[in-house]
C-alpha cells in the first residue's frame, strides 16, 4: 500500500477476552489479521473520524495514551 494510502486507526481492544479474529476501529473499520500492525503510541495520520469519535467519550475498552 502506497504510504499516502496509511492511516492510523483506534481499536478498542476487548479487556480481558481473547483478541477477537476481526477488528473493528472507532470508525467502522474492519481490520483483519495481517492488515495491522499495534502501535505503542498515536504516531503517524489518524484517522479523522476514530479521533473524532474518541474525543466524543472514552468508549470502553479504548487505552488512553500517556503524554
């Protein structure tokens, strides 16, 4: 994929169940196995509507990053 094509989404990870086969970020997005890779820190061009989502509420499940 073409790096003007990368987008870093936000996943609400489920806490202490297994990590589900499919994903599914703040804004509809569905990432499968192999699609992602798991970032320690926000880096890189968020997706607009996933932060625009998580400033609307935490949802449950979504880590806040230290800063």
């Amino acid at each position: 994929m073409g790096e003007t094509r990368r987008v870093c989404h936000v996943v609400p990870l489920p806490g202490s169940q297994p990590v589900p086969e499919e994903l599914t970020a703040l804004c509809g997005e569905r990432i499968r196995p192999g699609q992602a890779e798991v970032l320690a820190t926000f880096t890189g061009m968020p997706c607009e509507v996933c932060l625009a989502t998580a400033v609307r509420g935490n949802p449950a499940g979504l880590v806040g990053a230290a800063g």
